[in-house]
C-alpha cells in the first residue's frame, strides 16, 4: 500500500509570512513544510510538498498523485471557491482528501463560505493556523493504518 502523504497548496501560500499576518500569521510556508516533514518522521510516513500558483499545475499534481500518494491534504487558497477543475481531479483520483485552511473560512467573507473542496474530502481541518496543517498529517496516518476508513 501507498503510504506518501501529499500535501498540496494552492496561490498565494508561498507568500505566507507576509501576506495578511493577521490572518494567516508569521509563518513561512517553507517553516510548515519543516515542521510537518519533521512530524511525519515521527510518525514513519512519508511527506511530499507541492504549492503552485497555477490552477492547472494543481490539476496535473493532483492526477499525477493516483501513482503515489496514499492520502492527499490539500489548501487550496482561493481556488477553494471556484474550481471545479480542482475538485474534479480529486474526485478522479479517488484518493481520500483532507481539507485544510489556515484561518475559518466560515467567519471570513461569505464568498469564502462554499468550498468546491469540501465534496471531493474526507473531512477538513480549518482555523487554527499552522496546527492544522498538523491535525491533517494526524489524521492522514489514521487513514493510512486504516483507524479511519
């Protein structure tokens, strides 16, 4: 069985660190990509990281992960709202998703409120800033040792 995790982050995370602190925080998105590398170790699985600014760079990811990935965790920015293409991918690939956001998408804007995601997921982790980013690789190596199915 496939045990790589895949966590895949969509426009503008790479500016995480600057981009709206208030919101996001301070963090660097290279700093969260350490310290999940560094809990996934822990947890003997394996961790790959991708992040593109590019809807169809998303999509050509995402389908290649049916060759490798056990589990994707996927923050989809602002994509989130609006791609069905994203969504589709996920569906096609029929790998379980965990859905992850740094901030509650639920008391921000209500444009933010409807997820394109959210269909395609196993469930989602939002509003607590870096920490769940951690509760999905969690609950990836629950789905992985089959605690969740």
């Amino acid at each position: 069985m496939k045990d790589m995790v895949l966590v895949i982050n969509g426009p503008n995370l790479n500016m995480l660190g600057q981009r709206e602190p208030g919101i996001y925080g301070d963090r660097k998105l290279e700093d969260i990509n350490d310290e999940l590398r560094e809990l996934a170790g822990e947890l003997n699985i394996e961790v790959e990281f991708f992040q593109s600014n590019h809807e169809g760079a998303l999509v050509d990811r995402i389908q290649a992960a049916i060759d490798d990935a056990a589990v994707i965790i996927i923050n989809a920015g602002a994509f989130t709202h609006y791609s069905i293409a994203i969504h589709d991918a996920l569906r096609a690939v029929n790998i379980p998703v965990i859905e992850v956001h740094l901030s509650n998408i639920y008391q921000r804007e209500e444009f933010r409120h409807n997820s394109m995601i959210s269909p395609a997921a196993r469930g989602g982790i939002f509003g607590f800033g870096f920490l769940s980013y951690k509760l999905a690789i969690l609950a990836a190596r629950e789905i992985i040792n089959g605690g969740i199915d």
